[in-house]
C-alpha cells in the first residue's frame, strides 16, 4: 500500500485494487513519484521530491546530487551514502 499510495502516486480508485490491468499499470507509472524525479522531468523547485524518499524538499535542508542534478534531502543522501560504504 505505501508504495503504491506514496512511491507510485496511484490514483484513489486504483490503489486498492489487487490486480491491474496493463491500462492501469500505464496510467499508475505514467504519474507516478518515482518515474518524476528520477527521469529528471521534475522542476528543481521547493515543491520538487526527494530523490530517495519521495517526499517534499521543503520539509527538511536539501541538496542535488552533482553528476545527475537530481535532489535529495541531506539526511537522505547521508543513508544513501552510509548504505553504499557497507557493500
């Protein structure tokens, strides 16, 4: 359910189905977080998503990541960072 609710920004009526159609599915990614702010369609303002956890960069300090100028919140990208040292 958090995936689809928060990740895949699915629309009210489709989150609470337990299949999909292939219609569906291409309105469900079609608008969805995650294929926003990681295909880079997304504005780099105060509204924009947090990279890692699709949640708005108002609400904690952010920064963009330098190769694919992507946005992170700072705490996010330090979790990033830490995880990646460990494997």
């Amino acid at each position: 359910m958090y995936l689809l609710l928060v990740v895949l920004n699915c629309p009210e009526p489709l989150c609470w189905q337990a299949a999909f159609l292939p219609s569906e599915i291409t309105v469900i990614y079609r608008h969805s977080h995650a294929v926003r702010t990681i295909s880079g369609l997304q504005k780099p303002t105060r509204d924009a998503l947090c990279a890692c956890c699709f949640k708005s960069l108002a609400t904690q300090p952010a920064g963009r990541c330098g190769p694919c100028r992507r946005a992170f919140h700072i705490r996010c990208a330090k979790s990033v960072a830490k995880v990646r040292k460990k494997n």
